[in-house]
C-alpha cells in the first residue's frame, strides 16, 4: 500500500498571517482562552499549526485556529521550541503517572480526551478536568530518634506494657505524635452528615487513647514501637471513619516507598466500608484529590509520588500469597471465620521497617475465634499479665453486671447513663445520649435484643444469640472430671447424626447417683477428613484432632458405620439406658447392631414440639449450675453461637446463628435430646397428657 505524503515544510510565520478556514466551525469562550494562554506561558509552543498552501500563496489554517488567535504576533526560535518540548515532556510524564500508566485511556468513550491530550491541545481547564498532580505532600515527617530521660517519659505512660518499654529504651516522640494528629485535620475532610466537608478534627480521645500513643512512640533506633494494634470499642463511635483516615495516613504521609495499604473485612462489602471512607474522604479533600488517583473499578487509591496503593480486601485467603504490606486496616474482625488470612498476614509484613496491623472492631459472640484470642491477648496486656512492646491494646468496655445494672436502672425509670458514657467515646458528639436511651428502652421491650445491646453498646462479649446461653452461664458449669468418674453412673444419649460432610456427635448425659436434678455431659464429634481440610480456613479442625476431641469420620462423607462402630467402643464404657435418635439419618437396625449395648432406642423427631420440653429443661440446668460439662473445646465452641428459635406458644427448639452457617451445634442438639429420656422418668409433659396442640390465631 502506498501512502501519499502530503507534507511539504515547516515554516515559521507570525500566527496573524494566516488564513481562518472559512468551514472551521468551533467557537472558543473567553475562559477557555484564558487556560491556553496559561498552558502557553509554562509550556509554549511545541508542536506546529497545520495549513495549506492556497494558490496566492498565503497560508489557511486546518488545524490550530485558537492557538493562532492567542498568539498572533508570537515567532517562536528553534531554541524556544527545544525549551518548550522539555516543558511539555515533563507535564506528560506528570499525567502519565496520575493515570497510573493510563494515559491513553480515554474513559467515558473514545471522543472523551484525556488530561493529558487536553494540555497538549490547549482545551485544559482545570474546573473541568482537574488539577494537573502534584508530585507529593508539602509535609515533612519529623526523625523518629530522640534522646530523652527517663523521667520525662512519665507523662506517657498508660500502663505496665509503657513502663516495660521505656525499660527497654523505647521513647515517646511527641512531635512524631503531633505530626500524624495534624495530618487529619490538614488533609482529610468527613464527607457524611453534620460534618461533610469539615476538616476531620480528631476528638480528645482520638487524640489522646489513640492517636499519639500510636505514632509517637518509638524504639531505640527511631523507627515505630507499635506493630500490631487491637482497638475494641462499641458501635457508632467513629471506628469506621478513624480507620480510613489512618490507612490514608500510612499510605501518603508515612513516608514509606512502595507502601502496599490493604483494607480487610470478613468479605469485600465489609471491606469496603472503611476503604469507601477513605475514597470519600480523598474526594471530599482538595490537597489529597491533587495528588491521589482513585480508580472506582477495582476499588484502588494511587499515590504516584511513592509508586503506594491502598485498596479493599475480603477476609478469604485465596490470591493474598506473597504480599508485601506496609498496613492492614481490620475492620469487625469478630465477624471473620478461621484463622488462615490471619496466620498470613503475620508473614506479611516481614520486609516491612516499621508496618502497621491496625485492628479495630466491635466486641463478638464467638469465644473461639481469632478476635477472641486477640481479645484476650489485649486484656493481659492491658492488666501487665503480658508484655509485648509491639503491641497496641486498648478495650473500651464495662463488666456485664455494671451494663446490667444500668439496663435495670433505665428500666425503672433512670435517664442517666453514666455506665455507658464511661465505655463509649463518642456519647454526646457522635452518639446522642438520648437516642442511645431509646435503644436500651426498645431492647428492654424485646428482650431478644438485649445481648445485642450488651455486645455493641457495653462491650460485653457473648453475650448469646437469642436471648438463650451466655459465656458466664456456660463457664460457670465448667468442670474437669473423665469417662471414669462417671462410669458407674446411669446415663442417656443423644446422637446427631449426618450423611454428608457435616459434623456428626454423640453426647452423653449423666445423672448424679442419688440425685434428680443434677448431671453431668460429655461429647464426641467426628468429620469427614475433605470438610477439616476444606473448611480447616474458617475454623481450627486440625487443632480439635490432634487434641483428640475430633476424630476423622470418613474420607469425603461421614461413613456411618465406621462412626457408630466407635460410638458402641464409647457406649460400652457406660451404663447406657437409651440413646435418642432421629429415623430419617440412623437406621434402628444398624445402630442396635454397633452399639448392643445402647438400652432403649427411641426415635426423636427433630421438630418443635419434641425440642420444646428438653430445651427448656436444658437452659434451666445451666443456669442454676446443675449440668456440668467438662470443658470440651468443640462442645464450648458450638455453646457460643447457639440460638434457639421460638413461635407463639413459646415453643423452642436450637438453631444454628444462620441457615447453612458452618458453625454447627450438633454437640448441644444431641445433649438436649440425650435429656428427654430423664424428663419422662419425672411424668408425662403436658403435651403428653394433652395429646396434639393446635395453636389458632387471628
């Protein structure tokens, strides 16, 4: 193919010399006019007008009509025209890196120019396409290192985890701690209700609990003291806001090159929650949309000047191998299942000089979680049980019989919540106190709300899931005995049973010779080796096998007659009186087979009216401390999240936290059936003296 080459010269000609084209349509405003002439005095011309040769010989212009109208008289020199090239080049390049790489992309279309094409075409406004970026922040981080007694250190103090560390040289850096407080109200700006577009005026607790002592202390050789941080506090106090204000800290002002920002929730939504925060807070923010790009696809917020990148992540472990972290933001990390992104994350920061594993969350229901262990670990930080100069701790919450009492208090009439000012920092700013009185009335009017209340307002942890066990209650029956203490006494048993991949269980309950009220409960759980293996992410399966309190059930499927081969080795140790069961997973038959010596069958199908009574019965042994358990890991785990359903007539039966959760509770289900037998001994329930109930309703 040949291409005609239909340019003859470049010639150099006053701009007022050449002809308009009498078809050129275009009109260009005063103010468009006005940003060319501002492009032109930084950059000047580099690139030439097209025109043609008309037959007179004078010049009509094709293309550059307002770059000719600007400059009508201007002559531009071969040296001018390097100079400007270099000029031009250089703000390319400045485009190029606020597009991440994108320059040529185009967004919304291909008749959309880019930033850059706008400069170069002299089309530019910046009320229309934005600042031209910035290299970095006029924000200069102080040295970490300083020299200072120990006595001035005092002030600093919080508790025996400060005094440890100062023993170990470490110091507080106040203009460290100064410099990251400022940068909140200097860069960042709230973007939702009252304060939206206010600078982010941390308040005194902030400041004080969090802020400083985060930033500003630091270790011998200057560089962070604090690593890992565990933030509980209640709901609705400004977690969420604080979180994406800190990430957007460690990823412009930390001064950290390459800095890898992630925001991590149980899934991508949770995650999101700060991270969209954070997006909000950059737009929201003159000085940071200069120098930030946020990418709304993949949900990414760009810093050029230090090549760092902060985005959202969800809690599963799938593709996070081989990240190299500056800063984790964990938002709600009682709301994560397994522990496997969380054993990573640990690796995650190795390369890292001084990273961040920010953690802040509201208090769960889960005793077996990661959250809880972190919990935990706070706590004994906190009372100077443990010491770890790394790690940052800091639990707002109150005991449950203070929160109780407060409940009771409002319940009576009170209207002052003195308990709940002392765990909740943002009562009267960003929580109003009487609002907070509404929500503890309506939970005293529908007392399935009340542990709730307890976990989100008063920091109480699990508290249980509809109005039934509490961790208190459940410890309280807590008690080391074994399969020999026990063996002499009669018993009942219950089996949940599973065909597939779920966990299967066997309970036993004993009654206390001489007595009728007073028993004890042991429990074995098997599982299918895929499901531990599949689900081992979630929650510790491997840890209960090799404790010996979960067996293998099976390769890929609970084989049923391996599991209760065993279970007859379990019974055979026992005088067994019956074992309740439900027909449509245990065929009568086979189970009299592998356990001969199981006594009395009896079928127990699993429906409300036959949960009802030993349900009742059950939660009323725990609470007056009369059935003891022998602290068995899973059992305890599944007693955690337990939730019972109720209908109108009051009727009850146990349920899992959500349909097709993973969290089972088929230790607790066996117990309660396990009971049914002992219940008969005493007389006939009224639904048996009664026969068939039928609830009418309106």
């Amino acid at each position: 193919m040949s291409i005609r080459d239909r340019i003859k010269e470049l010639r150099r000609v006053k701009a007022s010399t050449l002809h308009a084209n009498p078809r050129n349509w275009r009109t260009h405003p005063k103010a468009q006019q006005e940003a060319l002439q501002g492009i032109l005095s930084e950059v000047g011309y580099a690139d030439a007008i097209l025109a043609r040769e008309l037959p007179d010989g004078d010049l009509e212009i094709i293309d550059g009509h307002m770059r000719a109208e600007t400059t009508p008289d201007e002559m531009i020199t071969r040296d001018q025209a390097l100079e400007a090239d270099k000029k031009l080049a250089a703000q390319r390049r400045k485009i190029r890196e606020f597009l991440g790489g994108g320059g040529n992309s185009r967004g919304g279309g291909q008749n959309k120019k880019t930033l850059e094409e706008h400069v170069r075409d002299g089309t530019y406004r910046k009320d229309r396409h934005g600042a031209i970026p910035t290299s970095s922040l006029d924000f200069k981080k102080p040295p970490g290192k300083i020299t200072a007694s120990v006595k001035s250190q005092i002030k600093w103090v919080r508790n025996a985890s400060d005094e440890h560390a100062i023993r170990n040289g470490c110091r507080f850096n106040e203009a460290l701690a100064e410099y990251a407080a400022d940068f909140f109200p200097t860069y960042l700006c709230h973007s939702k209700g009252q304060w939206a577009d206010k600078p982010f005026e941390l308040s005194d607790f902030q400041r004080a609990e969090i802020i400083y002592p985060l930033f500003g202390w630091v270790r011998p050789d200057g560089l962070r003291r604090f690593r890992r941080t565990y933030i509980e506090m209640p709901k609705k106090v400004g977690k969420s806001t604080l979180a994406a204000g800190i990430g957007l800290y460690m990823e412009v002002a930390d001064e950290e090159a390459g800095a890898e920002i992630w925001s991590l929730g149980a899934d991508r939504d949770q995650a999101r929650v700060v991270h969209n925060e954070a997006i909000n807070m950059v737009e929201a923010s003159p000085k940071l949309l200069e120098r930030l790009k946020v990418n709304h696809s993949n949900f990414n917020i760009i810093y050029n000047a230090t090549n760092s990148t902060y985005r959202a992540m969800s809690a599963t472990p799938r593709g996070k191998q081989g990240a190299n972290l500056h800063c984790a933001i964990v938002d709600e990390l009682h709301e994560w299942y397994g522990t496997e992104l969380w054993e990573r994350l640990r690796y995650a920061f190795r390369a890292r000089t001084q990273p961040l594993h920010f953690v802040i969350t509201n208090a769960g229901n889960d005793l077996q979680s990661v959250c809880y262990r972190q919990h935990e670990k706070a706590q004994a930080i906190l009372t100077g049980a443990l010491e770890d100069d790394t790690f940052f701790a800091l639990i707002a919450s109150v005991k449950q019989e203070e929160a109780e009492a407060e409940i009771d208090a409002v319940r009576e009439g009170a209207t002052e919540l003195p308990v709940a000012r002392r765990c909740t920092p943002g009562l009267g700013t960003i929580i109003r106190e009487e609002d907070l009185l509404a929500d503890i009335r309506d939970a005293i009017q529908t007392p399935s709300e009340l542990p709730n209340l307890l976990r989100l307002t008063y920091g109480v942890w699990n508290t249980g899931v509809g109005g039934w066990l509490t961790s208190t209650d459940w410890a309280g029956c807590g008690e080391e005995f074994t399969a020999e203490d026990v063996a002499d006494w009669d018993c009942c048993g219950g089996i949940d049973m599973s065909k597939t991949g779920d966990m299967t269980s066997l309970t036993l309950i004993f009654r206390e010779p001489d007595t009728l009220d007073s028993y004890r409960q042991m429990a074995w759980f098997w599982m299918p080796e895929a499901t531990i293996r599949d689900r081992q992410h979630l929650v510790d399966y491997r840890g209960w096998v090799e404790s010996g309190h979960l067996r293998i059930g099976g390769e890929k499927a609970i084989e049923t007659a391996r599991v209760q081969r065993e279970m007859g080795e379990i019974c055979s140790q026992f005088n067994l009186l019956s074992i309740c069961y439900d027909d449509h997973y245990v065929n009568e038959t086979h189970l009299e087979e592998a356990i001969p010596t199981c006594g009395e069958l009896i079928n127990f199908p699993q429906t409300m009216m036959q949960f009802t009574g030993p349900t009742t019965e059950y939660e009323r042994l725990i609470l007056l401390g009369q059935l003891k358990h022998n602290q068995n890991p899973v059992l305890s785990w599944q007693a955690g999240h337990c939730c019972v359903k109720c209908d109108y007539n009051k009727n009850k039966r146990p349920i899992k936290p959500e349909h097709g959760d993973i969290r089972s509770i088929d230790g607790l289900v066996a117990g309660i059936m396990a009971l049914r037998p002992f219940q008969e001994e005493e007389g006939p329930s009224m639904y048996e003296e009664a026969g068939s109930m039928v609830g009418v309703y309106d």
